[in-house]
C-alpha cells in the first residue's frame, strides 16, 4: 500500500492505494490538483482526458472512503455516501483511513493529491 495525502477545505485526509496498474498510474501522476465535482450526492469525481490502464475493472459495488477508477469515463472517484448501487466497470484503487461525511456539505471543490511521506 502506497499513502497519499488528499487535502481540500483545510481537511487533510489520509488514503492507501493499492498495487494495481490503475493506482500505478495514478500515483504517478502526482503531485496534481483536479476539481472534483460532487455527484448524486454520493461521490466526488473528476474526469481524466485520458484513459488509464484498468484490466481489473469489474462490476461491483464500493464501501464509504473508497476511491476508485470508472473506466467509461475515465473517471477517479471518491465515495462518501452508500446508495448501495452496483457500478460498472469500477476499479478500487484505494480507501480513505478518515471519516468522510463533510463531503456532504461541500460542493465541487479543487482537491490535492500528493504522495505521504
């Protein structure tokens, strides 16, 4: 597991990533800071351009602090809230060690991503 630290808001949060080839690729592109929109009220979520490598993308469902990788759009996400849907083509690339509730009083916010030491 890989540490990253997630700051937005004065929070700073704490998440290990995984070994995977998405997380991987992820971690290599930080340190970076990406506007997440707040979407269905469940999860932040920012679109890459680009595809990242995802051959264990499966369809499955996600626990609160989950961060993962969903593939059709190319998108890393945060999960802060459980609706208890099934998602498609989701790869977990990670889990947040903090509580995430204040996610639901933000909105679209600019979030840091860089590597714990």
């Amino acid at each position: 597991m890989t540490k990253v630290r997630i700051s937005l808001n004065d929070q700073d949060l704490i998440a290990d990533f995984n070994d995977s080839d998405t997380a991987k690729d992820l971690l290599n592109k930080l340190p970076m800071a990406v506007k997440m929109r707040n979407l269905y009220s469940r999860e932040m979520t920012y679109r890459f351009k680009e595809a990242l490598p995802a051959k264990k993308a499966t369809t499955s469902g996600y626990e609160v602090g989950d961060i993962g990788y969903w593939k059709p759009l190319h998108s890393l996400v945060i999960f802060y809230k459980q609706t208890g849907e099934i998602i498609d083509q989701l790869q977990i690339v990670g889990h947040l060690e903090n509580e995430v509730s204040f996610f639901n009083s933000i909105g679209d916010s600019i979030i840091d991503f860089k590597l714990e030491n």
